[in-house]
C-alpha cells in the first residue's frame, strides 16, 4: 500500500483485444490495436439534435458523384428489366392466341439464338369489323387471325394470305425472301392455284405444308401479322423511313374520302417518314394513281406489281428493325422501352412466346440489314405467267433463291 499523501492513480485493467481477420494465414501476424486506440480519441458524434448548426463559410460535405451514379445506374437497369417483362408476358399472350393446327405444322425448338430457324410471317387480307375493307364479321376475323381453319359460320375460300415472308434468323443471319402472293402452287387436298389460297382453305397449318413443298423447306416458326398491333408498333417506334425513287400515289380501300375507311398515300421522291397507318397502306398497294403536279409517279413509269408490293413490305420489316437498333435511336427506345415492349409482340399472333420472341429481336440486331430478296424480283423474266393470271415460278428459280436464302 502507498505511503499517506502518496495518492496514485489507480491502473486501468487489462483487456485482450479480438479481432476478425480475412484470410487463413491473417492469423499468424500481430494484433494491431492502433486502429481501435485512434478511434477511441475521436469525439462522439452527437445526437441530430444537439449538433451545433454549420457556420458560414465552413466547408461542406463533399457531393458524393458515385452514390448519385449507382442509384441512377439501378434506375437505368430497372426500366430496362420494366421493359424486358412487358415484352415477354405480351409475346407469351399473343402466342395462346395461334391455333392448335398451326403450331402442329412447326419444326422449330425455342433456341433461335444460336442455329439459325425459318419463320414464317403471314398477313391476311381481312381486317378488323367496322374498317370498310370487307364486311367481316368478329367470328371470322377472330378465326383468320389465329390461323384457324375456316369453319362455321365462316365460309371456306373467303380469306387469303395477303402477305408470305419468310425471315431465316439466328446464328448472326437475318436474311428474309418473299413469296409472290400469285404465285401458282400445288396446294395439298385441293386443286392448284395461287399460293395464298392455301391459307383460306385451311388456315395457317395448310399455308405453311404448301409453302414447304413449293419450296422444298421446313418451317420453324409462324408470325401471323395482327394490322392493329401492326399500326401500334410502328406508332410506338416513332414512324418507319422509306426511301421511294419516284414519286408514288394510291387510294386503298376507296382512299381516305371513300367512305369506306380507306387510306390515301401521297409519298414524293426521296425519304418518308411514315405512321403506323401510313405504312400499313403503303405495304397494302396492288394499284397505282397518277400523282398530281409536275413530274413523273410510279404510275407513269410502268405502274406497280405484285413484286413491287412484296419490296415495299420488307422496306416496312426494314423499317422497324431500323428504329429498334438504330444508336442514334437509343435515348428514344430507352424512354419509350415499356410502352415498345408491350406493342411490338401484339403486332403478331406467333408460337414464339416469353423465350423465344427476344431472342428472334435480338438476331435482328445481330444479323445486320440483308438486302431483300423477292421470287423472280430481280429477274422477271425468269418467271412466267400461269393459270388465272398467276405467277409461274421455275423449280430452277425457287432452288436457287432457297439456296441463298438459307446459307447466305
């Protein structure tokens, strides 16, 4: 014990310090307790509430630009899931709606991405009651957008196909070939005619077994086009740009005065840029106005064709692939990602769903712009006129144009 008067301080107790280390051999070195004793002088940091308040003129918090871009980052990648979603769960709906025959008739496997698959995209010359094109009822406008086989009330042979493409995606290829909707064809079951009149006898199960065997191919995949999620696409990518030589005019359906729900086109000579509507009354041309003014129209020049018509189709098909994968486009895909997503499956009625669908955009995306490539387009001559003012087709020809269409 100390002497009196000899007051010592008394000595602070011992502690053993532990210490969490990463690592197996972190073990082997010292503890390190400068750390914890640094710590320990700084002052406590006091409740909000009692905090003095700041002085003017004294430095601020430093702006934290990491934090600010890691929440925007996970806002970014949000949308983009957003999207993502509702593209798949509108591709997966629109695939209940094919029929049952048609999906029967397929070959393909949900693995588009990586083996390149055929598909077939179908339009049919029907559109939705209350148009003024035809006087159809929602009984068989429901049945020929699904690809049913005609039955009752609906009567066989009404309906046609007013488009046949086929697309050869995946595997960095994105090439596409385009039928002649008059060309002569045998058509299993019934007496040979127009290829598209295989659709109207039996559907889109009968259209894709005559198309196999006029061209000797299988068919992986059908898209049937929806004309109303077709104009809402379209819409929703801002417009589609077409480029046309010489300046083309035409009224379908009675044109936009008829009465009858009909479209007028006027497009000049150079690039347009085209709406939903616009574009579908452009890809739907069978006959040709004189433009009025100074200068030569297609009308003046020879007219227009069946394998004109097919051209402007696939500049249509170019179009949206054009918008959707364009850079100079990204901020307004980004913006619009969600409401994109959601039209661009209901422009089809496909057996493509949830797995399948992105990956055919995706191949898109990949397998750049392909020039368009019509049966007896570039060389008509090659082709010649059959029954009921059909197109005849050559073996030679369709051999040919598969070959390519195929193996690039």
């Amino acid at each position: 014990m100390a002497p009196d008067g000899d007051q010592r301080p008394p000595e602070p107790p011992e502690y053993n310090v532990y210490r969490s280390r990463k690592g197996l051999f972190s073990r082997l070195k010292g503890a390190d307790l400068s750390g914890l004793r640094d710590r320990a002088r700084l002052p406590s940091r006091k409740p909000r509430g009692e905090r003095e308040p700041r002085r003017p003129g004294s430095p601020q918090a430093p702006f934290n630009i990491r934090c600010v871009l890691k929440w925007v980052g996970i806002a970014a990648l949000g949308w983009i899931l957003i999207s993502l979603i509702a593209f798949g769960v509108s591709a997966q709906i629109q695939s209940f709606k094919l029929s049952g025959e048609a999906r029967d008739a397929l070959h393909g496997n949900p693995f588009l991405l990586f083996k390149p698959q055929t598909i077939l995209v179908l339009g049919t010359d029907a559109r939705p009651p209350g148009s003024g094109d035809k006087d159809v009822s929602e009984e068989c406008f429901e049945q020929q957008s699904k690809g049913e086989k005609p039955h009752a009330p609906c009567s066989e042979g009404e309906f046609r196909a007013d488009t046949l493409m086929l697309i050869r995606a995946g595997g960095g290829a994105f090439r596409k070939l385009s039928i002649p909707r008059d060309s002569f064809a045998e058509i299993p079951g019934n007496v040979p005619t127009k290829i598209n009149a295989a659709y109207a006898y039996g559907g889109a199960a009968l259209q894709i077994k005559t198309i196999e065997q006029f061209l000797d191919i299988e068919i992986d995949h059908v898209a049937i086009v929806d004309f109303t999620g077709f104009e809402d696409l379209i819409d929703a990518v801002g417009g589609v740009k077409v480029d046309i030589p010489v300046k083309l005019c035409a009224d379908i359906s009675g044109g936009a005065g008829g009465g009858q729900g009909g479209t007028s086109i006027r497009l000049h000579k150079g690039e347009n840029t085209l709406n939903g509507e616009k574009a579908l009354a452009y890809s739907r041309i069978r006959h040709v106005d004189e433009c009025p003014g100074p200068g030569k129209s297609v009308y003046s020049v020879g007219g227009y064709d069946d394998l004109d018509r097919e051209k402007a189709q696939q500049e249509v098909i170019n179009g949206i692939k054009d918008r959707l994968t364009d850079p100079l486009r990204l901020p307004y895909n980004f913006i619009h990602g969600p409401i994109i997503g959601w039209d661009a499956p209901k422009a089809f009625v496909s057996d493509m769903g949830f797995f399948t669908m992105p990956q055919l955009v995706l191949s898109a995306g990949i397998g750049g712009s392909a020039p368009a490539e019509v049966l007896c387009g570039k060389n008509p001559s090659e082709c010649g006129v059959g029954p009921e003012s059909s197109i005849e087709v050559p073996e030679s020809v369709r051999k040919k144009a598969v070959d390519k269409f195929l193996n690039g």
